[in-house]
C-alpha cells in the first residue's frame, strides 16, 4: 500500500530541475522514505536501489574510489546501457552505514551529473560529523515526516473530504465529517505501518503490535546515538519516560527523576533531536519578526508522533470516547499533534516549531504556537473555552504591532473582532477548527489579506 505524500511533488521538480544534484532524504526511521523513493523510482526507465547495510551492496564502495569506476560497475551489473544514465536512478539507501559514500557524492555531482541519485538513512546528523569532506553545495536535501492529516484522508481515498479541506474558508457543512476524520487520526497518528494496519482492519485494538515494533526499533538505536555506555543509559532512560512530559516544560537536571546532570541529559536530548524522535522546542520572547527562540529557557518536548504518544499513555480508548480532544491528557494532546502538523510542512529545509513566552515573577504568560508571516509573528492559541480566556494570547496581542490573532479548538471556522482584557486593545481573532494544523500558513494569508 503505497500513500500519497505531499512530498512527490518536490522529488517531481528535482527529477526535472536542469541543476539537479544528489538528493539525500532525511527523517526518523519508519516514516516512509524508502518507500516514498521506490515509489518513485518507477517514473524511470532503468533503476538500481542498493543498501548499504548489505555487504554486497556496499562492496561498490569499497572496491572502487572514484564515481566513473562505480558507475560503470553498477551499470554493467544491472545491464543497463551507458547512454542510458540519463534515464537511470540510482537509490542508495541506508547511506549512514558509509560516510565514505556520503563524501563520494560531489564526485559523482562533477563526474556523472547526467545520473540521477537519491540517498536516504536515519540518523544522519551523528554520521555526517564523521564525513571528512562533506560534499557541502554538492548535495540538496529534502525532509520528510510521518503522515500529516491531509495525507491521513488521501490514504483512506475520502474525496469528497480532500476537497472540502482545499477550500478557503472551509464550509460550515464540511465540519462534522472533518472532525470526525481527525479524532480518527488524532488517536492513531501517522506513522505509515499503523496506517497500513488501521486502513486494513479498521480497528485500534490491531495497532499495539506494530507501536511496540516501532519504540523496539528506536529502542535498539540507543547505543548508534550514543557516546559510551553512560550515554546509552541516558537515552534509554529519555526514551523511556519522556512522554509523561508533553504536558510542560522540562529540565534537564533530574529529568524524569533521575539522578542524571543538566549536561548529561541536555547532550542525550540533542542527539535524540537529531534522530528527530524527540525535538526540544524552544520559547521565544520577542513579538517582532525573527523569531529567535531562546535556548536558555525550559523547552517543550516535541515526539516525532502523536499516535506513539498515545499509545505509550495507553490513553487512545479513552481518546475514544471523548467529544473534545482539548482535554486529553492534560490538554496537552491537541497542541502537541497541532505542532506536528505544522512542522510536517518543512520539506526543504530542518525547521522546529516555537512557542512564546512572557515569563514575569507575578504573570507569567504562554502563547502555545507562534508562526512568522511576512513582517508579522502571528499567536496560535489552541484550546476551547470562550474567547476572554485567553489570558496569554491577550498579552502577546498587547504587545505587538499589529491586530491578528488566532485560536485553534473543536468549533467552526469563524473571524471575530475582539479586544484585550486589559488594555482593551482591539484586535481580529481568527478561529480555526482543530483539522486546519497543516492549513495554517494558507489560512493566515487568507486572514490577513482579508481582514484588515
């Protein structure tokens, strides 16, 4: 079962660019790259896949130095004519396993330009540091992540939903059944084998096994991301509770009351970011764009997955039978897959969510999102909950150069004019069902242009 991902469409365009380098795909493990380019490999006359985790596969590496020499070793074993490359792509996944065929791929930029490659692996953060000429300028990147909820509704072929999301604003009619489609998902999450499964059986109680095969894989990648065995226990320890903290901001001194140093934990946590398992989002102070978020306060954990998340809360029967997702573990549910959803749309480039804070002695305030639009910094409230709540975006709105704001919760699509609580500052407040996550950027430019 191969799903449809929004990212095709970037590998379309480097397919057909007249610059096009070699491509390294990035992401966690199990979100689906190597499918994605297998899938992909089919728009091609010839294709040669190789995986560098098998020894067979990687002997071309070892056994010739130069991109030439390789290259007419692969064609020759696959039978596929020299004036043929042109036609031809060559997959090289699990390319963490050889730095040296990391390195490699500027020669073959200079010396095969006219073959066509795309490289992919996991935890290629902590390999690249050990790639003594890094082919900087030589390679480009794409970046992909677990399944977002306009591809949830395209692996299950609900047409007519697809089309009422694509419409700006959307339609009051299309609500019900878009919510209904995103509790589904918000339960389940996105990781690609626990679509597969779910699409097969239609049934959550199918899905432990293939949660626990996954944290198992993660698992078992501890000691790739670690150091020396202090390291590993560390992770292994992060790995294993850090879920119960979704719902605050962390420290890492202790963290989950362990005996462990700030240091120790904060150098386990980076390389768990790196693995894009679990990223660390960091507060922002400013109100003005850019956004510079700032390391020396307490982060946010941010999971690669919601769907895992719920599962090791053991919390997705309960999911079930709520009406209103806000209130789901803490109310820390929503925000966290709202975040997911937002970062899922960061294709080209490795970009972490924020968030903003005010943090004084007698009021501290908390703005759960904030996204940069133009020249603006745009507050993402997301709860339920009548409009004069919303103490902390107040606060942003009150400092900031402009009018626009917006809340995220389980109702309609609507715009009110509002004003603050304090300064009675008047401003505009757009409020968006919960399903708009990854909609947010389109819907901004909706309201801004207008809305003024």
């Amino acid at each position: 079962m191969n799903f449809k991902r929004h990212i095709y469409q970037k590998l379309e365009e480097w397919k057909s660019s007249k610059n096009r380098k070699p491509l390294i795909v990035r992401g966690a493990r199990q979100v689906g790259k190597t499918t994605l380019v297998q899938y992909f490999s089919k728009t091609y006359l010839h294709s040669i896949t190789l995986n560098l985790e098998r020894v067979s596969d990687l002997r071309y590496f070892k056994d010739f130095k130069d991109a030439k020499t390789i290259t007419d070793a692969l064609l020759t074993t696959y039978n596929i004519p020299s004036n043929q490359k042109a036609q031809t792509l060559l997959f090289i996944d699990e390319i963490q396993e050889s730095p040296e065929t990391i390195a490699l791929l500027r020669y073959f930029y200079e010396d095969v330009p006219e073959l066509h490659i795309i490289a992919a692996g996991s935890l290629l953060e902590q390999v690249m540091q050990k790639v003594k000429s890094f082919p900087v300028g030589r390679v480009e990147f794409i970046y992909i992540h677990p399944l977002n909820f306009i591809e949830y509704i395209e692996a299950k072929k609900h047409i007519a939903a697809l089309a009422a999301i694509d419409t700006i604003p959307v339609k009051k009619h299309a609500h019900p059944i878009l919510i209904k489609l995103f509790h589904e998902y918000a339960i389940i999450g996105g990781m690609p084998e626990v679509v597969k499964m779910f699409l097969t059986t239609q049934s959550v109680s199918d899905l432990p096994k293939v949660y626990e095969s996954i944290w198992a894989t993660y698992k078992s990648d501890v000691e790739k991301y670690a150091q020396n065995a202090t390291d590993a226990r560390i992770i292994k320890h992060i790995i294993n509770v850090a879920h119960l903290y979704i719902d605050q901001r962390i420290k890492f001194q202790n963290f989950g009351n362990s005996n462990y140093k700030s240091r120790e934990v904060g150098e386990a946590m980076r390389n768990l970011n790196d693995a894009r398992i679990i990223q660390l989002i960091y507060p922002a102070t400013n109100t003005t764009p850019p956004i510079i978020p700032d390391t020396k306060k307490s982060p946010r954990l941010q999971f690669l997955d919601t769907g895992l998340v719920n599962y090791e809360l053991s919390i997705q029967a309960e999911m079930m039978a709520l009406d209103d997702f806000n209130t789901a573990y803490k109310g820390a549910i929503i925000p966290h897959l709202i975040t997911q959803e937002l970062m899922s749309l960061n294709t080209l480039h490795y970009k972490q969510a924020n968030f903003w804070v005010r943090e004084k002695a007698q009021a501290s305030s908390e703005v759960d999102l904030i996204v940069q639009f133009n020249d603006k910094i745009i507050p993402i409230e997301i709860k339920s909950g009548k409009e004069g709540k919303l103490k902390s975006l107040h606060q942003f709105v009150e400092n900031s150069t402009h009018p626009y704001a917006i809340r995220m919760y389980a109702g309609t699509f609507n715009i009110e004019k509002q004003q603050t609580a304090v300064l009675k500052k008047p401003y505009l407040l757009m409020n968006l069902p919960y399903y708009l996550g990854n909609k947010l950027p389109e819907y901004i430019a909706y309201f801004i242009d207008n809305y003024k």
